[in-house]
C-alpha cells in the first residue's frame, strides 16, 4: 500500500538567481518520510515522490532543506499556472512516496 501525505502549504519562490518555486513538507510530514526512506534517498538527500495540486499531478522529488530541517517540494511552472498559483498562494497538496524501501 502506497504511503501518502495531505497537506495544505503557501508557495514561496527560491531566494537565488532562478525563479524556482517550492512549498516546504511540514515538519512532522518531513520527519517521517525522513524516518521511512533512512538509507533509501538518493542524491542530495532527495526522495522520489509523486504529487498531485488540484488537477495536475506529476511526479518529482523532494530535497532536504538544511535551515528548517523540512522537506522542499519543488512546483514547476506548469503546475502553477495550471491552477493559477503564485508565490504567497496556499495549495493543498498530495503526496505519495515512490520508492518503498522494502
């Protein structure tokens, strides 16, 4: 059985060079995934996920955030504009882990 997260979290956009947008796994989500997949991440920490906002779904990553400890999910451009979100925007998100460790 697949394991799977719901959660609601604002889009922030990346403080660099880049106009990269994410929102961050809550903390206790983060942990837990953290928890599950210790040994199984694959580079920088990231993990295989899939997500679904609103109607899009798509699979992608996330990757550890160092500052807050929290997981960062990252929202591609046709994800936002798809269900019209920008920076500040909160989406409800749905997440499922791709790779079970056995």
């Amino acid at each position: 059985m697949p394991v799977a997260f719901d959660f609601d979290a604002a889009l922030f956009e990346w403080s660099g060079n880049a106009a990269w947008h994410f929102v961050a796994v809550p903390e206790p989500i983060s942990d837990e995934i953290a928890a599950r997949m210790e040994g199984f991440t694959r580079g920088f920490g990231s993990v295989r996920v899939k997500v679904r906002i609103g109607g899009t779904e798509w699979a992608t990553s996330v990757f550890p955030d160092s500052t807050t400890g929290c997981y960062l999910l990252p929202v591609k451009k046709a994800v936002r504009q798809a269900e019209g979100l920008a920076a500040g925007s909160t989406a409800r998100v749905h997440l499922e882990l791709a790779d079970m460790r056995p």
